[in-house]
C-alpha cells in the first residue's frame, strides 16, 4: 500500500479498485486482531458446567475426567494447551502466528511481537481464525493483481517497452527484451516488482492443488 498508493488511480487501477483494495486489507485485519485478541473459549470453574453441555463425551476419544492443572471437569473436545496454562473450549490448535504483540516464553525478543498471533483457536474465535485466513488468500491474490497493474501503467507511461539497448555481444543498438523490461522494473521499482513477482510464484505453487 505504501509503495503502490500513490500510483494509483491510473489507467489500469481504478479509484473502485482503490476502496475495494482498502476494504480487503482492513477486513483481514479486523479478522487477524480478533483472531488474536478474543478469549479462545477459556473453561474455568465458573463456566465449565456450562461447557460441558456443549458436547457429548464419546467415550472413544473424550471420556469424561479432570484436568489436573486448572482442577475443573475436561469438557469433551477441550484441550489444556500448555502456552496458555488454561483449557481451551472446543481446542483446534495453538497459533504462533495468531497472537501479536502478547508477550509469552517462547517469544522474548520484542521485535518477534510484531509478526505473531500467539493465542489459542478455539470455540469462541475459529471464526475470526477462518475469516483472517480468507481474508489473507484474497488480499494475496487481489494485491498481486493491483500491483500488477501498477507496474503495467509504469511500462506504459515510460515507453519502457519502446527503450533500445546496446547488445553486449554485437555492440549494436536492438528493442528492448521483455526480460529486460522486467529486470528494467526490478531495478527501478524494485519492491513492487519483488512484491507482484513473489505473489505469482505463490499463486502458481498453489495450481498443484
Ligand atoms: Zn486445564
Ligand atoms: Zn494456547
């Protein structure tokens, strides 16, 4: 958004496109903050008889027994995750990624803080989880589009696709190489191009699927 903002409305992106880039980022932020900040579905001695009638003991996997650290009745399909020392509703897993700025053990360097979500996913915020991984895939997708065209416009009102260049081998004027109108991009703009290049090679991984 930095690098690309003030580039934009142009011929290829549209002032739509601009609020709808806007929209996509703030919706997988709103899910991403939630993810980390919400109360995963914390079972504590106030709340755990009402846990328990969330969901059957199967008998197979959850049997009925006691969580020997929070000294409550395990309702079925919770977890004590052991990051948080607490038991989790309904327990999906612990995200590393999904507890930003918490401070915890496994993460004493502050500038880790910036780039984590570290919290538990459980009953009360998988939604959010699921939304901030939605939300993710779409502003990939939709940022490498926007940037895409953003660098297209720069080709095109540079006239970079009209530039001759000397041949290193023959010593003589010739048109420009698409190859080198990439490398051209690559130099002149170079996180946009890291930035529209890193998302294709990532979307192109994404085909084997
Ligand atoms: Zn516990
Ligand atoms: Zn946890």
């Amino acid at each position: 958004m930095i690098f690309g903002w003030p580039k934009t409305p142009n011929a290829y992106v549209s002032v739509t496109d601009q609020y709808v880039f806007v929209f996509v980022c703030a919706f997988a932020y709103f899910a991403f903050f939630n993810a980390c900040y919400s109360n995963p579905g914390i079972v504590n001695i106030t709340n755990a008889e009402k846990v328990n009638k969330l969901f059957d003991h199967d008998y197979l996997i959850f049997s009925p027994k006691m969580c020997s650290t929070c000294l409550i009745d395990k309702p079925a399909r919770s977890k004590h995750c052991s990051l948080c020392k607490v038991c989790v509703a309904k327990a999906d897993h612990h995200c590393a990624w999904s507890g930003c700025f918490r401070k915890t053990v496994l993460y004493p360097f502050p500038y880790v803080f910036f780039i984590t979500v570290n919290n538990c996913v459980g009953h009360n915020n998988y939604r959010y989880f699921l939304l901030f991984l939605v939300g993710t895939w779409i502003l990939c997708f939709y940022m490498t589009y926007i940037v895409s065209c953003v660098l297209l416009n720069e080709i095109k009102i540079h006239n970079v696709a009209r530039y001759l260049v000397i041949d290193p081998k023959t010593n003589q004027r010739r048109q420009i190489t698409q190859t080198e109108v990439y490398l051209f991009m690559a130099q002149s703009q170079a996180v946009l191009t890291a930035l529209a290049v890193s998302g294709c090679k990532w979307q192109n991984s994404q085909r084997i699927f």
